[in-house]
C-alpha cells in the first residue's frame, strides 16, 4: 500500500520528485493508513484499473453545476474529461500531483473558493 501511495507521488512529469520532496512524511503515512484501515485501497486500485481497461464512456454529466481543478496532468485531460465543454468550472495547475490537498493546499483552496463563488 506504501509503495502504490508513494509511487503516485513520485509518478509526476515535475521534475520526479521523492514524496519527501513533494508532502510532509506525516501526512504521507496518515494518507496510507487511512487506505489500509478502512481496506479502502483494494476499491481504489480497482477503479483506476477499470477506468484504465473499460470501453464504455465515463456518463458523468449531470444538470448540477460542475466543477474541476487538475493538477500536474496531460493536457489532453480536458478533451477527455470535458469533451462538450458543459462544466461549469475547469482549472488546470502545473503542480500539485496526485494528492493537491496535501502537497499545494492553498492554490486547491483557492480554486474551490472560485468555484463555489461562481454558482448563482
């Protein structure tokens, strides 16, 4: 479990930094724990594998307003996840990774302060 949390971390087009480098080591072993007490790693792996290997696309549009902040991904992400465009709020950032909250808790923040103003 250390390794898979870890490796997310470290898996980053930014320079490929340790997860010393990137988060605090409490933080990174309190992340961890949470996945290995609550056995919640096994579901999360198994959603990245079916998302990875599925032929059927993501039906997650719905009449709410939609919000999302990416963090340190491909540029593609967008024509992917927002095809039609029909997403309230999109934000793309260079850094923060796989865990935003932790590793740039501010500019996450922020973005969801944006967010939420915006909705009438």
């Amino acid at each position: 479990m250390l390794a898979w949390i870890a490796e997310k971390f470290k898996a980053r087009d930014s320079g490929y930094r340790t997860p010393d480098e990137s988060v605090d080591r409490d933080q990174l072993l309190a992340n961890v724990t949470l996945y290995w007490f609550t056995r919640s790693g096994e579901s999360s792996a198994q959603f990245y594998y079916e998302a990875q290997h599925s032929t059927v696309e993501p039906a997650m549009f719905a009449p709410v307003p939609t919000g999302w902040a990416v963090f340190d991904t491909h540029p593609l992400m967008r024509r992917v996840m927002n095809p039609t465009g029909a997403m309230a709020h999109w934000s793309e950032y260079a850094e923060g990774g796989h865990f935003p909250a932790m590793e740039q808790p501010a500019l996450l923040a922020a973005d969801i302060h944006t967010f939420f103003r915006s909705i009438p």
